[in-house]
C-alpha cells in the first residue's frame, strides 16, 4: 500500500517523539512491504518563528493532500502572552478545523506493568478499558462571540459555548458505532444543571441512541465525570463529550494510563473517496518545554498514535496490533523512560524508539 503521511513535528517534545514514531512506521513499512511517503510541514510556535503565523497555507495545503497527519505537540512558554493569533494552539485549533476532524477518539487502558505507575491503587486501575470520544471542532474552542474588550474595571472577555444540532448529533453516531464493537455502552457526559448547551446535548444524544437500541445509554453531569474516573474508572466503556469537558477529562484519564505520556490520539471525522477516515493523529500530551532536547520525552503516545493510523486512515489492522505490541513489549521489559517510573536507570527517547523498531522487524507478539 502507498502511506502518504504529513509529519508536523511542532514544538518542544514534538519533535523528539514524532521522530521515534516516524523510525516505527518505517519499520512498519520495510516489514510489511508498503511504500511510505513522507512530508515535514510547519505548526505552532516554530511556524510563528519561520513564517509568521501559527499555520502557515502551505502546512494546510499539505495536509489536505496526505493521507494522513502525524502532529507532535504546540506550545511555547514565549508566547503565553502573545495575542491569540500569534499563538501555537491557534494553529493546532485551525489544523483540527481545516481538516474537519469532528471526533477526537481518545483511549485510555491500563497496562499491567505500569499499574504502579498510576498514583490510584492497583485494584482500581487494573482493567481499565476506555474511549473519550471528545467532539473537537466546536463549543467554546470557537464560538463566536469571543474576545476582550474595555479598560479598567470593565474589561471584559468573552468565550461562547455554542453547538448545533448537526454538530452534536454527527459525533454521537462516531460515539454509539464505536461503542457497538465494544462494550456497548455509551455515557454521555454533559452539564444539562446548569447550561442550555448542555440540556441541547443530553437531549439530541438521547434521540440519536434511538438508532442503537443495543447499545446501553447513561448520561453523567462533568463534575460528577471527573469524580468517578478516579473513584471507578472501570465502569465506563465509551465515553462521549464536548470539546472543553473533553480536554479536561481525557489530562485527568491519564492518571488511570500511569503517565499522559502514554496517550495516543486520533482525530476524524470526514472519509476519503476511498471510504478511509482523514485523520490527524497526535499523542494527548504537549510539548512539554521543561524537558525538551533532553531525549528524555516518552515517545509511546506518539507511537500509539501511529497505531490508530495504521488502523483508521489505511485499515492496516496487522500492522497496528504490531505497534501496539511492540509498546507493551517496552513496557514488559522494564526499561521505560522516565515518567513511567522505572527502577532502574531510565530509557532515552531515542532507546524506546531502537527497541520498537527491533520489536517490529523481528514482529514479536508479547506472551
Ligand atoms: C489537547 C491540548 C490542546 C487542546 C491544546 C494544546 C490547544 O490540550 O489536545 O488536549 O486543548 O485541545
Ligand atoms: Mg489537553
């Protein structure tokens, strides 16, 4: 199969672990025989510095040709106080609209090896199986009206939490489909208590679960959410939110994995003519400036992400459970990097990535 895959390595970490992920999909490539084509664009506070603007028409351009998009992370510490357009994330933000990715699929597992890891009791977190489907293109990340106006006592900022009916519905049929070859069951987490938008959501959710009459439905208030992922994160299967409820509870899902850094994600949402999902697949975690240049980052979300690639973008199913072994093969071995809290010395960046690739040209399947 021809892979045409656009690499935006970003800023921070990005660069280091989209490097690893992009050595294993060449190793995917060599050992089952695909023909990879690969492109670098420009996004976040590296585009700013080179061209001006978060993300350039080129770097749109390139990702609407390839099929498939593999980001790094965005952020700098010089631009928290930039205006919003000169911002790194408004070109993550563009990226995600540009591209159409409505659903941003999020899973969080625990692995047996990294139940230590995890600061929740091994009892809590062992078994833990499940999928944040986070609507990525709407609510307060883009409506309109928003900005800050007036001095003085009167300064005022505006965001808008705004959803139409089309928009949610979309995503909760992506939610109640997934949750078909799954569990078969949905909780829909919303804050209908207190906000309109919310009430909208629970109620065209609810409508839209009429067509999955196998599928068990539960509606949850965030608060409530936030509450029970760390208090029993094993009853939840698929869980289906808005854009902010989502960002906020798939950092907090990440405590269940052991480390953020082991988070893939994939965003989708709109089909090539070939039936294949566009998707833009990035690791939940950010450029993380503290530790960047250090090849110390943990590159297995990205790796991960490159799984869901695999599996989404060019139905490579083989090819993405080899990934994904190859990751708990890491794990299984102990020599993890240093988020995951290894007992013995850490494992470099680069280290992580040599032991992927030798996993999958030697296509180990773990025990
Ligand atoms: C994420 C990140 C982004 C988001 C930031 C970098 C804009 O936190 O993907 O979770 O809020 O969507
Ligand atoms: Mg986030």
């Amino acid at each position: 199969m021809q892979l045409n895959v656009l690499v935006l390595p970003g800023d921070g970490i990005g660069v280091e672990v989209t490097r690893e992920a992009v050595r294993v999909l060449k190793a995917v490539a060599d050992s089952f025989g695909h023909s990879l084509t690969l492109n670098e664009g420009l996004l976040g506070g590296i585009a700013i510095h080179q061209r001006g603007t978060p993300i350039p028409d080129e770097t749109k351009e390139l990702a609407l040709k390839a099929d498939a998009t593999l980001l790094g992370a965005v952020g700098l510490p010089e631009f928290d106080t930039a205006p919003p357009d000169k911002r790194p994330e408004r070109g993550l933000l563009g990226l995600r609209k540009a591209l159409g990715v409505y659903a941003n699929l999020r899973p969080v597992r625990s692995y047996r090896s990294l139940l230590d890891s995890s600061p929740l009791k091994n009892e809590l977190v062992e078994g833990v199986d499940m999928i944040i489907v986070r609507e990525l293109t709407g609510g307060l990340y883009y409506g309109t009206p928003r900005g800050i106006s007036g001095s003085g006592a009167e300064e005022r900022a505006v965001n808008t939490m705004t959803y139409t009916r089309s928009e949610i519905e979309r995503v909760a049929h992506m939610a109640f489909q997934l949750a078909g070859r799954r569990r078969k069951k949905l909780t829909s987490i919303d804050k209908s208590n207190v906000l309109e938008n919310s009430q909208l959501w629970r109620r065209v959710v609810t409508e839209v679960g009429r067509d999955y009459p196998d599928i068990k439905l539960d509606h949850l208030l965030v608060d409530n959410c936030a509450m029970q992922l760390v208090v029993g994160p094993k009853q939840f299967d698929v869980l289906l939110t808005e854009n902010m409820f989502g960002d906020i509870l798939s950092d907090e899902g990440a405590v269940l994995a052991g480390s953020i850094g082991m988070l893939p994600s994939a965003s989708i949402g709109a089909k090539a003519p070939s039936g294949a999902w566009i998707g833009l697949y990035e690791p939940v975690h950010g450029s993380a400036p503290d530790i960047a240049g250090q090849n110390k980052a943990n590159p297995l979300g990205a790796v991960g992400s490159i799984a869901a690639m695999l599996e989404y973008s060019f139905g490579l199913t083989e090819e993405a459970i080899a990934v994904n072994f190859a990751i708990e093969e890491v794990l299984n071995s102990g020599h993890v990097p240093a988020d995951l809290k290894p007992a013995d010395k850490p494992a470099s960046t680069t280290e992580v990535g040599d032991a992927l690739c030798r996993y999958i040209s030697e296509r180990k399947v773990p025990v």
